[in-house]
C-alpha cells in the first residue's frame, strides 16, 4: 500500500512541476506589473551587490586565483574588479561562490532558499557569453525562481539536516539558464530533472561549524545547472520523476504536490523574497536589530560593564549556538558572535564579520558570556524568528530590548532605495562603474532594460585606463 500511494504522489509531483513549468514558460515580461519587474530587479541587484562584496574575502580571492587559470578572451566576467574573463562555468563557480560568502544574498522566506542566489551567477555567466539582454535575464530569474523555490516549499524535512545551497542550486541554475536559452516546456523539465541528480547532500551545519567548503556549493551548482541544460540538448537527461526520486525517496523529506500549483497566476513567489541589511544568517537578524536598539538607547559606554547576556531567540535560532566560531562563517552562524560582535562595533556589516572579530578579546569575552534561551511565547509568521535581548550590567542593571521581525522581509520589506543603497556600498573600485546601469535596472529604465549583459559588463574604456 505504502509503494502505491508513493507511486501515486510522484506521478502527481511529477503532472504538477510540468503544469507549473508550461505555465510559466510563457510568461512575457512587459505583461508583468511594474510592482513584479521592480522585485525581480531588487533581487538581481542585491545579489549582484553580494558577489561584489564576497569577492573581497581574502580566502576566496584564493579560490578564484585557481578558477583563472581557465582564461578566455570570450569567456565570462569574475565580478572582482580584475575585469578577467575565464570560462562560463569557471565564472559562474567564482561568481556563485561569492554570491554566499558575505551572507548579504537574499533568500526566500517560506522555506530554506536562496532562489536568486541559485539562478544569478549562472544566468550573468551565460547571458554575456551568448549576447542575451537584461529584461531576458530578468525574465528568467523571476521564472526560475518559482521553479526552485516552489519545489523547495513542495518537501519538508522533519528538522534542518540539508542545505538548500547544496541541495537545491543546481535546480534554480538549470530552470533559469534553460528559461534564458527560450527552451520548450518539455526541455525545461527535462533539465532541472536532470540537475536534481547533480546536486549534493551538503549538511546544514556545515555553516554553523564554519566549514567553508559551503560556501562553494552556490557556484558548483551554478556550474552544474549549465551543465545539466547542455547535457539535455544532446540527449542526456534523468527520468521524468526524479526529483521526487531524489529528495522524498532517498533524502527523506515528505512531499505535498499541490504546493507546486498553489496560487499559480495569482501571485509570485519572488514576492516572499526577503533581502538582508546584516551580513549573517538571516536567523540572527533580529538579535541584531534588538542589540542595536539597546546600543542606540544606553550608548556603547555600557559594553565594558556587561556582566552577563542572556537572548531568547527562536527555535531555529537556538540551533546556531556557537561560542568559539573558528572560520568566519561559523561567526556569521553563531548568536553568540552575531550578538557581541553588533554591540562592540554598533552594527553587523561585513567589518563585523572579519578575520579579526573572532580573536577580538573584547568580543571573545562577551560572547562566553552569552546564554541562549527559548523565546516565549513562540510566535507566529510573521513574528516566528524573534528575539528579546537582556543584558545586565555590573552594578546589576537590567537592559532589556526586543526585536519581533527585522526589517527586509515581506512584512517589512526594502524598497528599491533600499537596495540601491546596498549597491552603491557594496559595488565599489573597479566594480564602481557597474552602479548606475544597476541602479538604471531598479528604476525600470528602458534603455538599461534593453541592454545586452556582456555591454554593461564590460567597463568604458576611460574607466579602465584611469584605473589601470
């Protein structure tokens, strides 16, 4: 009975991603309300604001150092300011690798991804090497997007065992490279059928141990899903019911079908997109918001009096407990870093989060002396990732601060301004010509919408002799 009622579901799972799929392959751009287009543009600019930032990591500078050694006069831009260009699947590795590395890419608030982070370095990658436009590149983000992200809310897990960057990428990668190449309904699915069977079983603590072999996992995957579309043009496919294969047989997860068609031409998952002012796991950002409440309040005077913190976070946020985080990623997943290191430095930026805030004495010390506990009573959406912060003093003060939802997800979502100010930050040097064309893109301006990729990309000549 039990194979029966699996056999019936996957053929279900498997009618519904086709329905989804050839519903959407016909989506055109200029139907799309100005609210959408605006969206799918905020999403693209942030994480292109993301790559930007993780490009100035010095561990993955050494990774791309390896990555050009595949240069190529028609290739594909690294986003590092070197203006080198390598191949396709080399720059979408660099480029998806950067995409994570700072934790200031987007995600998907509904369920465990980051869908522009899965369809961007692959789909920059291929539109400048095949000549595509913006307003295409843009078309297939928002189409991949519900792709990748309705199938991520179709499976759930009985607790966070995978990470989506690891399990999911490459299926973003492929729907939204397929999508761009004006592919069938048929080709569509076939690849990201296919991609499911290139993805890995990378574990989610990988990120709150600090193992920094996650943060490659986007641009592997970006690679992959090149790779899978490719593959399919020659033949070479999956089965039509692999993705159910792959994650509800052999990773476990419990499968609901419908998800897949649910609110189908009536709204868009990028919608749920939310877009992140910290540079840490989104599960912490409330900690933030609350300690930088207490900061702005009582002044950073209070922080060398601090005798003990206790945070009442979520559940999700009691799992990223970490008190002696050793890579920078650990500190970025860790409450007890995330908290200490905002109430030293008054915020959570990148400078935050550098090689130096894990051996910072000061910072060592506070975060010994954080304690997690439940925050009651538990909350529901959009309220479920709160925090109450107390902290008590020396002379036995009590300060107490709480942050409910911070800001950047639907129910307090950024604003085009809002993003163009995370541009205008984090896409600077030698990237700093790419501002205004990015900042064209959130405005909606035609002439920027039409533009090819590789022509926006590629810097004017003055720019690259004055900063030569």
């Amino acid at each position: 009975m039990t194979n029966k009622i699996n056999l019936d579901e996957e053929r279900y799972f498997k009618d519904n991603l086709f329905l989804l799929i050839d519903n959407l392959s016909s989506t055109c751009w200029e139907s799309l309300s100005t609210n959408i287009q605006q969206k799918v543009t905020m999403v693209f600019c942030d994480d292109i604001g993301a790559i930007a930032a993780g490009h100035n990591e010095k561990t993955l500078k050494k990774i791309v150092s390896k990555l050009k050694e595949n240069l190529s006069v028609n290739g594909s831009t690294v986003l590092d300011g070197s203006q080198v260009k390598i191949d396709k699947h080399s720059a979408a590795i660099a480029n998806g690798t950067a995409g994570d590395w700072c934790e200031l890419d987007g995600g998907y608030r509904p369920a465990l991804c980051h869908g522009g982070l899965y369809c961007v370095p692959a789909l920059i990658a291929e539109a400048e090497a095949s000549g595509a436009e913006i307003k295409e590149i843009l078309r297939a983000l928002l189409i991949g997007y519900e792709i990748v992200a309705k199938i991520a809310e179709c499976f759930e897990y009985e607790s966070l065992k995978l990470h989506g960057h690891a399990s999911l990428a490459a299926i973003g990668a492929a729907a939204a490279v397929a999508i761009l190449r004006n592919h069938t309904s048929q080709v569509i699915f076939e690849a990201v059928n296919s991609a499911a069977t290139l993805v890995s079983p990378g574990p989610f603590d990988h990120a709150v141990k600090g193992a920094l072999i996650r943060n490659t996992w986007p641009g592997i995957a970006a690679s992959n899903g090149i790779r899978a579309v490719d593959w399919v043009e020659v033949g070479v496919k999956a089965t039509e019911t692999t993705i159910h294969q792959v994650y509800q047989q052999i990773f476990g997860a419990t499968c609901n079908p419908h998800t897949l068609i649910d609110n189908l031409n009536k709204s868009w998952a990028i919608e749920d997109a939310y877009h992140k002012e910290h540079a840490c796991c989104q599960y912490g950002h409330s900690a933030v918001e609350a300690a930088k409440l207490i900061i702005e309040k009582y002044g950073n005077q209070i922080v060398p009096n601090i005798k003990s913190v206790v945070l009442e976070t979520h559940w999700r946020g009691k799992l990223l407990s970490n008190k002696s985080p050793q890579t920078t990623l650990a500190g970025k997943f860790s409450m007890e870093h995330i908290v200490a290191t905002t109430l030293i430095h008054g915020q959570a930026d990148t400078k935050a989060f550098s090689d130096d805030t894990l051996l910072n004495p000061d910072i060592t010390k506070l975060r010994k002396n954080i304690n997690l506990e439940s925050f009651e009573p538990e909350m529901e959406w959009p309220n479920d990732r709160p925090a109450r912060l107390k902290i008590q003093l020396n002379d036995g003060t009590i300060l107490v601060d709480e942050c409910l939802s911070a800001k950047g997800g639907p129910d307090l979502p950024f604003i085009s301004l809002d993003i163009e100010r995370k541009v205008r930050n984090l896409v600077v040097g030698n990237l700093s010509y790419l501002s205004n064309p990015l900042i064209g893109m959130l405005n909606l301006q035609e002439d920027v919408l039409k533009a090819k990729w590789r022509e926006v990309i590629e810097p004017p000549i003055n720019f690259a002799t004055s900063s030569a």
